[in-house]
C-alpha cells in the first residue's frame, strides 16, 4: 500500500512543507531519510519521531519515565491514525509535523516520491528558526553590512521559494544507497 504524507517544518512563515508518496511498510528510520531528502536537509544529526508519547530514534533505552523504540522496528503503517512529530537536529531544533493523508491499497512504489512542496530548506547550524529568520532578513537585504559574509557561509544567494521536485525525486531514487551510506557515517 501507498501512503500520501504532508511534512510541514513548524514556526515557519511562509509555510515550509512537502506532499510525499511512499510505501506503508517503510520503517520510520527510512522515513528520516526520505524527509532528510525531501526537505533538503543534509542528514547531519540526531533526529526522533514522538508518537503516542513514545519517542523513536536509533537508540532503544528507557530512562526517567521516558519511553523510546527503534526507529528501525516500526513502520508507519502501525501509526496511520496517530499524529506523528519528527525533531531533526537537537540543537537547533527543527520541529516537523507528518501527517499521513490518505492509503492507496494494492499498489507499491519502486522507490519514494516527492509530488509538492513549498519553501526553501533552512541551512543547516543557523540557529534554529530564530537563526533562521535573521538569516532570510540579511539575506533579502541587500544593503545588510553582513550579507556578503552570509554569501560566503552559505555558498550563494538564498531564494527562499526554490523547491525542486525533479532533483529531490532523483535523489530519491536512490534511496537505499543514500540510506547505507548516512548510517555508515
């Protein structure tokens, strides 16, 4: 079965989401990488899905009434009629909201799709969604005395409305070595 998921990044304006189609059997640790992917994040910390108030990452412990699973144990099918939240780097603190829309029965994908979307990705270590909406600020300014130096940290201008379907999908494609690659890491 297929399942059409909403991811949106929260506290944004404008909104900063994607309308994704996978597999109802994937686990939530591929989850992670098909958002890392679609979202245009790098994959480069922790991360969590809170269910239920369970928390899910690669770490399976129990501590201070605090109850985790391994994301690589569950599947999202397992959680269709739960609100789902996915925390991506616990420094900056990307907080995400996936909602599982709707189920297509009796059809598979070969491989995960990113069919919409909005909003361009924060970069990564700018400091959370504050950080976040300074950078854009400085970035958009084109007289900012420290816009030059963002350039050079980020590596080009910044449009805030670049999402590119054909790119993220291709990079989806290759999933499972994007996968063996980022846990080997």
């Amino acid at each position: 079965m297929i399942n059409e998921l909403r991811i949106e990044l929260k506290d944004t304006n404008p909104k900063i989401w994607r309308k994704i189609q996978v597999n109802s059997d994937i686990s939530l640790n591929e989850l992670h990488h098909i958002i890392q992917i679609s979202m245009g994040w790098s994959n480069s910390h922790l991360y969590s899905f809170i269910i239920d108030e369970i928390e899910y990452s690669l770490k399976d412990y129990d501590y201070d009434n605090h109850k985790y699973g391994n994301a690589k144990a569950y599947r999202i099918k397992e959680f269709k009629n739960e609100p789902i939240e996915y925390l991506y780097d616990f420094g900056d603190y990307w907080e995400h909201s996936v909602k599982i829309l709707n189920e297509e029965k009796d059809e598979r994908l070969l491989h995960p799709r990113c069919i919409e979307g909005e909003g361009t990705c924060p970069p990564e270590d700018v400091g959370g969604i504050h950080g976040f909406e300074e950078f854009k600020g400085i970035m958009s300014d084109k007289d900012h005395p420290e816009r030059e130096s963002y350039i050079e940290w980020y590596g080009s201008e910044f449009d805030p409305n670049q999402v590119d379907l054909e790119e993220i999908n291709k990079q989806l494609v290759n999933l499972m070595e994007y996968i063996q690659d980022s846990d080997s890491e």
